[in-house]
C-alpha cells in the first residue's frame, strides 16, 4: 500500500510537470499552426539559465525563478516568434519541421558552447526544500513534488482565465478556429502570435526548472521532454487543453507504476524511456483518418533535373575524379571520406522521402542501424547479406508507415521519431541485437571474388553505389513517380480526386526510403568492421537530417556534400573545446536560415558560380525562377482555414471549398 | 434512372447547417447547373458527392451503387472527375505535367515504370486551350488557366461525371464563351455535368436543367426559363425570403441581382452577390 502510494506521488510530479510542458506546447501549436519540436529544448536552456542564477550566482531560489520567468522566457519568446516562428507559420509541414528542428539542435549547440560539458565542474540543481518532506497515506511526500502539481493547477486555472475572461484571450481562441477571420476583424494577429510565444516559453521554463532535480542538468534528457509533451498532448489530439493535462497525469501514472516491473536492468530503465513514445503509438493508432483539405500551400521551388544524358556524364566524371582524389588520401582520412559517402547514401534515401515527397523522417539514422545490423548477424561477405539487410529495413519502415499512413506529414515525423526512441531504448541496446558491450563484427562484401578489403578500393564501391543510386533517383524523379511526388506534395486533394490511394503510394515511399538507408546501414558496417548501437542513436538521425537540408535536400549533389558536412563538423569541433557547440550551432543555424529554400547550399554555390561564370556548365542543378505570382488569387469565394494538420474539422467557421 | 443522386444530404459544422436535406441528380449527356448565393453549401455539396466531406445525414447513389462511405480516390476510379473553387493544380509541376499525372494515375500503377508517351495529355490541353502555357509552372499562370486547366485534367481521367466549381471565373467574355462551346461538345459526347456557376449567361445558356441552393436547401430545380420566373430564386437573390427571417440588402446589391435574373445582360459576365446571413 505505501509502495503503491509513493509510486502515485512520484507518478503525479511528473504528470504534474509534463502537463505544464505540453499545455504550452497546445497553446502555440493551436494559435500559431507552429509545431515547435523545440520546446523541450527551451525546458533545458531555461533550466541552465536557472542554474547559472541559483547555483552559480547564489541568488535566492525565488528570485533567480522570477528572473527565468519574468525576464528571460517572455524575451526568448519574443525573439523566437520574430525571427523563427513568423517566418514559419504558412510554410508547408516540412519547412516547419526542419526549421524547429534547426533550433531543437541550435539551442543545444548554445547550452554546450556556453556550458560546455567538459570541465572539471559537475553541474547540478537540487530540488525545492531539498528532502523536506510532509505524511500523506503513510508515506513522505517531497514539498517539491507539492509545489509542482499546485504550479499545474495554476497553470491550468492561468489559461483558463487568460482564455476565457479576457480580450487577447479571446483573440487567441479565434486564432485557433479560423486565422483568417481574426485579421478580417481587426484583431492584432501578431500580438497573439508573440504572446503565445511568450506564454509558450514560459510554461516550458517551468517545467524545466520542476523538472531538472530529477533529470539532471544535461543537453539531451530535457529537451527529449518534448516527446513527453507531445504524447500527452495527443490525446486531445493537440487541440484540447483538458485531455492534455488528462493525458500527462495518465504519463505521469504510468511512469510511476512501472517502478514495480522487475526483471532484467534493460526492461526497468527502457521501460520508463518507452513508456511516452509507446503511449504516442497508441494513441496514433487509434487517431482517426485526417480528412484531406483543400486550399493549402502549394508549388514549392524545386530544383531543375538535368537530363538523362547529363546526368550520366555528370556521374561518371564525379565517380572519377572522387577517386581519383580518394587515392591521395591518408588511410584516417580514406575511412572518413567511406563514412561521408555512407552519410551521402543516407541522405540520397531522405532527397526521395523529403526533398521530393516532403515528407520527414526524423529517424533515418534508426534505419541505417538495422541494416547494419542485419549485415552483421549473418556475418558473411556474399553479397546476398546486403540484400536481405535493405529488404528488412525496407519491412521496417513499412511497419512505421503504417500505423501513420492515415494521418499527414506532422503526425509521420513524430511517429518516426518515437520509434527511433523504441529502438535505442527497447531494441539496440538489448543483447539480441548488439550484443553485451554492445559492437558486433561484419565482414566486407566481396564481389566476383573480390574482397575490397583495401579500404581504399570499398569506398571506390561506395562511390560506385552513391552514383548509381543517385543516377536511378533522377530517373525516378523524371518519371510517373516523381511526378506523382510532387504533386502529391502540393495537392493531397487533387491526386485523391484523380483516383490516386494515397495510402499505399506513401507507404511504398517510405519504405524503399528506408531500404536505401538499409543499404547504407550495410556498407556502413563492411566500412567499419563492426556495428555499435551508439552509432545509431536516435538523437544523430538529426543533425543528419539538417545535415542534409543544408546542404540540399532536393538535389543527388546535395545529397554528397551533405554527407561531408556532417562528417567534417563533429572533426573540426574535436579540434578545440573552443569549438564543442560548432556542428548543431552551424547545423541548427543553418536549418534555421535556409528551410525556406530546400535547395540548400549546394543551389546557393551553383547560382553563385552561374553568377560569376555565366555560361559555365553546372551540373544543371539551378532553382527555376521563382513564380513570379506567389499563387493564382482568388478571384472570389471565401477564404479557407488552413488547418492542414488538425486530425477533424470540428471547426466552426470556414471551410473546404 | 440519373448517373448521380444526392439524397437528402445534410451536412453541419457545428452549429452550421451548410448543406439540408438537399436532393439533386445529374443526368449523362446533359449540363446541370447549381446555382445560389455565397456561402449556400454549393462546394460543401461538391465535397459530399466526391467523398471529401463525409454528410452529417443522407446518401450519394452513383451509377446505381451507394458510394456514400466509398472513399474519394475509389469515386474517382468509378468516373468522377471534379475541378476545385479554391484551385488545387500542383503548382511546382507545369501544365503538361498536371495533365501526365492524371493520365498517369487514370492508367495506374503498371504503366508508371513503362515511359511510353501517352499523345491525349496533348489532346486534352489542346481542348481547352492551353497550348501556350504548356511549359509554365501552373503556380506562375494566371487563374483562368489555371482553371482550364484544372478541367483538362479532370478530363484527363475519362469521367463519366464532370463536376465543375466556378470554372469560368477569371475568364474573359469571349474565353467563356468558348469554354460554353467545350462544354456543350462534352456533354454531346456522353459526359454528365455538373457545375457550379455565378455567370448566370453561361448557366442559362447551356444547361438543361438547374438546381438553385439557398442556405443549404435546394429551394427551386428547373430549365432556365422556369429557374429565371421563379419567386423563391429571386427573392433568394435579393436576400430575403417569404418567412420571418428578414434581412438588409443593400441597394445595389438588390439592383444587381434583378438586373442578373432579367435578360441575359451582354456586358455583365460574372456577378456575386456577397453572402448576407447573420454573421456579421
Ligand atoms: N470545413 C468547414 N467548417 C466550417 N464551416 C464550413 C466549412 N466548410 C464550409 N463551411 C460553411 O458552410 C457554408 C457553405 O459553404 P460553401 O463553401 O459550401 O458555400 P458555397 O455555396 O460554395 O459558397 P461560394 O459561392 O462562396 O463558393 C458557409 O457558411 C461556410 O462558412
Ligand atoms: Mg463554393
């Protein structure tokens, strides 16, 4: 019975501190059509703030909190909603994800540069009132774990004032029925925008400070709490304020009670891991189908796709001189270039699923560990492994897909990245796959009888592999499919009314996507002998996908130099501790600046060279001109919604047209 | 027995009632219009019969099946083709390309890896006209064509049922004049169509048989002859209704919508009257 208790205890704190996150999150998210895959990263940087102030400074609890409440977050909000958010809120799902994602990955670039985690000097917050403590039902209740479910009750009771019984309130309520119809009556549509940013901010500080005494103060754990968040938050399918807060008790709950499994040490730290991420599955399962709207976003830039004939002369001259360069590498480096062009295989997997489909996968990496996986459990170099490995992980992502099919492109991305999280947790780090100690042997593939145990000479394969995937990607890109892509892209509508399942169209793109991501995960292995789960983690499938938007995530070339940028970064940033936030501060900055064009840098230098050499002959990479109209107005009729991603239309106000 | 029957379709979002209890058939060979103010449920009705609004109350019957419950792209499958009010052409594709998709789903999944050219996506843009505009981005044309283009690739699927929302705004008189002509061969070729309208020369110049909608309810079906002496149409444009429910018109709204139902006025080709409910 008092086990039962102080689990209820410990289970509420944590419901109580989650549903102040993902309330903030429900509030932005309905107001401003921003899904900000930051927030939690917002928890982790108000937390250090906080520290820097209690701890650090010595400043008493209670101001060093109204300082991170009053001063910092409303500041953080405003400067967020000015130079991110406003820039996002009419961008298609995709432009969005990366662009937040650009900051979830910033923000933890910031925290290592201005906190860098290698000193001597062990950072740590101790919760309210240390071990003071009060009896209720016969056990201990903390005074911290008091004060975090009252700080959600004012919470809760804060917005329902600020929603019901005031003017902006009301203002922000209309945001989230119909945008639209609150500038035609006048309302200030940025005031609300920056006030839910700042009320955002602000609630995710709480949290943050809540919840770092039993986090730790560290870059990852907090701004994972995001996931947390969004499980809770689905349950009122990111809309209902109420379910929200029902559904982080129920989180809250389940983490506490699943103190009492015992069994093996993977099971009781996975479980309290999985739990959000199996909770979001669940509720994903049973969300129903999103309707398809019209009037949204559509014609994006894209990149112009050179010919068949010029793109084969520009594969081969590439496949030469690559190695004509990879010969005068050092065997450090040669291994390098191997793992780039593994990267570039990758992010050829994502130039399909995104940069044509415009979906988003925010766990690639997550795939490419499986194929390296399978690879070495069969442990053989014919050629055959290789091909099991990409039809696996071609099963798996399938398996993904699935469940989220029904649903849209926000729904996919999060789905994704919450199995990304049941694979680090339940899966790679279980002993069937990797392993005690976690790294299993692979052994290269050899062709005709050819082993290419010269590393010089498997990459001269990868090389060759990189081409002819990238060859077929334009091929498809060309073709009925490209086409379908993109238009399935730009109207979901339209190619529904043209008799186009969907369903299936998008579940196949997913999984040859990840087959690719299989086939790179099995010459990521032969490359290195070996295959780690660490290698894999969930959290590096990101910077891999900024990596990749940076660098152009329309375009095969983009693809390549994409590849060396996240396999240059982490080599420059272990030159100096000066450096130790250099790869997610460029990587997230990056994103931030460039989502906008997802032509990315490669486009950039190509118009650049264009500009300077007007006739030279670039590979036939440059970004059509803009449209010169940004749509066709209309001419009459009203104007739509444009809740694109809110699973129902029980909306009042205007619609479908 | 007709192509498509709407039965008793209701549809509420919220406490709206945009679309009650409204009945409307399509027959082949003919052009069927569907008429009535802004905001009368003219799209929502549209959406309901192509399955991209599920009805709060009622049924679609299509070639003799219930496809109701049928999701959208299985409708399309069965022959219905349909071009949106608030465009939905791809945009980062061109003209042609918009038309190749159609083809290309109309063809399915087979003949994608194929690469043979299919010579109607050429036909079609030839039909309605946009041989110029063949190669421009369809975000980048201006919204006339974008229509006729929407309607190219309507076609492009070979539906027995064309439904068409507004497809003559942004045309020019002589440019609807001849997208008249397009429709008339259309329908002399088999095809049933069913169009929403504000051009009241078109609509009473080439349909058979019009449906007028007035806050969701379909409040008068007739030729065009019966539609223009009707009492209830009229007063439906003018604002008001027979009932209690009384409502302001402004005068030149009034003016215009007289001026619309009278004798097909040469210079006036469209004509919206704003939607006056209680909104405001
Ligand atoms: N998804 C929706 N959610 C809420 N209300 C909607 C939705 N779609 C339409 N409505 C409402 O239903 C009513 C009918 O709209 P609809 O677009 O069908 O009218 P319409 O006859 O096509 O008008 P128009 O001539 O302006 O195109 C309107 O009051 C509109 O505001
Ligand atoms: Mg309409």
């Amino acid at each position: 019975m008092d086990v039962f208790v102080s689990y209820t205890i410990y289970g509420l704190f944590f419901g109580a501190a989650y549903a102040i996150a993902a309330s903030g999150l429900v509030l932005t998210y309905t107001t401003t059509r921003v899904f900000n895959l930051a927030h939690g990263a917002t928890s982790m940087v108000a937390a250090f703030v906080f520290w820097q102030l209690h701890v650090d400074k010595g400043m008493p609890t209670w101001a060093a909190i109204l300082l991170v409440l009053f001063v910092f977050a409303p500041l953080y909000g405003i400067v967020l909603e000015r130079l991110v958010m406003r820039r996002v809120s009419d961008a298609p799902v995709g432009v969005m994800l990366v662009m937040t994602l650009g900051l979830f990955l910033f923000l933890i670039g910031i925290a290592q540069q201005i906190w860098p985690s290698n000193t001597s000097k062990y950072r740590y917050v101790t919760q309210f009132f240390g071990t003071k403590s009060f009896p209720v039902f016969g056990v201990q209740m903390y005074y911290h774990y008091l004060i975090t479910i009252i700080a959600a009750a004012a919470c809760a009771a804060g917005l329902y004032v600020m929603l019901n019984r005031t003017r902006i309130g009301t203002a922000m309520r209309a945001a989230v029925d119909n945008r639209e119809l609150l500038q035609l009556f006048g309302a200030n549509s940025n005031r609300v925008s920056i006030l839910s940013w700042i009320i955002g901010s602000q609630m995710a500080a709480v949290a943050g400070i809540l919840l770092v005494a039993k986090t730790g103060l560290d870059y990852y754990q907090l701004t994972f709490l995001v996931i947390n968040a969004f499980a809770a938050a689905m349950l009122g399918r990111l809309r209902s304020l109420p379910f929200t807060y029902l559904g982080s008790i129920l989180l809250g709950l389940a983490i506490g009670y699943s103190q009492y499994v015992h069994g093996s040490e993977l099971l009781e730290n996975g479980l309290q891991f999985a739990l959000p991420t199996l909770m979001l599955f669940l509720i994903l399962i049973f969300v129903p189908e999103v309707r398809l709207r019209v009037g949204q976003v559509k014609g994006v830039l894209a990149a112009n796709v050179p010919s068949a004939r010029r793109a084969l002369t520009t594969g081969v001259v590439f496949f030469f001189l690559a190695l004509f360069v990879t010969e005068l590498l050092n065997p450090t480096n040669t291994l390098r270039f191997g793992e780039a062009l593994v990267f570039g295989i990758t992010m050829l997997s994502l130039v399909l699923l995104t940069g044509y489909g415009g979906y988003v996968s925010l766990s690639q990496l997550t795939f490419v560990g499986v194929g390296a996986a399978v690879v070495c459990k069969f442990n053989t170099s014919s050629p055959v492994a290789i091909l099991v490995a990409v039809l696996i992980t071609a099963g798996v992502g399938a398996a993904v897909a699935l469940p989220v099919l029904r649903l849209t492109g926000l729904y996919l991305a999060l789905a994704t990245m919450a199995f990304g999280q049941l694979m680090d947790y339940l899966v790679f780090n279980a002993s069937f796959m990797f392993g005690f100690g976690g790294k299993i042997n692979a052994k290269r593939v050899s062709l005709f009888g050819y082993d290419f145990s010269d590393t010089t000479s498997y990459v001269a394969l990868e090389l060759a592999v990189f081409v002819l995937l990238g060859l077929g990607l334009l091929t498809i890109r060309r073709g009925a499919v490209g086409r379908l892509l993109i238009a399935l892209r730009d109207s979901p509508a339209a190619c529904a009314t043209l008799g186009l399942n969907q369903r299936w169209f998008r579940v196949a793109v997913f999984s040859v996507s990840a087959g690719v991501a299989g086939l790179a995960g099995a010459l990521m292995a032969g490359l290195q002998g070996y295959a780690a789960p660490g290698d894999y983690k969930e959290f590096q499938s990101l910077p891999l996908l900024l990596a990749a938007a940076v660098a152009g995530i329309t375009t095969v070339s983009g693809a390549f130099a994409g590849g060396l940028l996240l396999m240059l970064l982490p080599v420059l940033a272990a030159t100096s501790t000066a450096l130790s936030g250099l790869e997610f501060l460029v990587l997230g900055g990056g994103a931030i600046l460039l989502a906008r064009d997802p032509n990315g840098l490669v486009n950039l230098f190509y118009r650049g060279m264009r500009a300077v050499v007007p006739r030279m002959p670039v590979p036939g990479w440059v970004t059509q001109r803009a449209a010169s109209a940004p749509k066709p107005a209309e001419v009459d009729g009203e104007e739509d919604e444009d809740l694109d991603e809110i699973p129902e239309a029980q909306v009042a106000g205007h619609g479908v047209a | 027995m007709a192509l498509l029957e709407a039965i008793g379709v209701t549809v509420r979002f919220g406490g709206i009632t945009a679309v009650d209890d409204a009945f409307l058939s399509a027959e082949p060979g003919s052009i069927t219009g569907l008429i009535g103010p802004n905001g009368a449920g003219k799209t929502t009705l549209f959406n309901v019969i192509t399955g991209l609004q599920p009805p709060t109350k009622g049924r679609i019957r299509f070639k003799n099946h219930d496809v109701t419950r049928a999701p959208v792209d299985r409708r399309a499958k069965m022959g219905m083709g349909r071009t949106f009010q608030r465009l939905e052409a791809f945009g980062s594709l061109t003209v042609r390309e918009n038309v190749q998709v159609a083809r290309d789903v109309h063809a399915g999944a087979r003949s994608w890896f194929g690469g043979r050219k299919d010579k109607r996506v050429g036909e079609l843009i030839e039909i309605v006209g946009l041989d110029r505009y063949v190669n421009q981005r369809a975000d980048s044309v201006p919204t006339g064509v974008a229509r006729l283009l929407e309607v190219a690739r309507a076609l492009a699927i070979e539906p027995e049922l064309l439904l068409l929302d507004e497809p003559s705004s942004g045309l020019d008189e002589a440019e609807t004049e001849s997208f008249g002509t397009l429709l008339q061969n259309l329908a002399r070729e088999g095809c049933a169509i069913l169009m929403v309208e504000h051009d009241m020369d078109l609509v009473m110049g080439v349909c058979e048989l019009i449906h007028v909608l007035e806050f969701g309810k379909v409040i008068a079906t007739g030729t065009p002859a019966q539609i223009r002496s009707n009492r209830a149409v009229q007063a439906a444009y003018l604002g008001f209704s027979d009932d209690s429910t009384t409502m302001q018109v402004p005068d030149d709204i009034a003016a215009a919508a007289t001026a619309m139902l009278a004798a097909p006025n040469p210079t006036e080709t469209t004509l919206s009257i704003p939607a006056v409910d209680g909104e405001g």
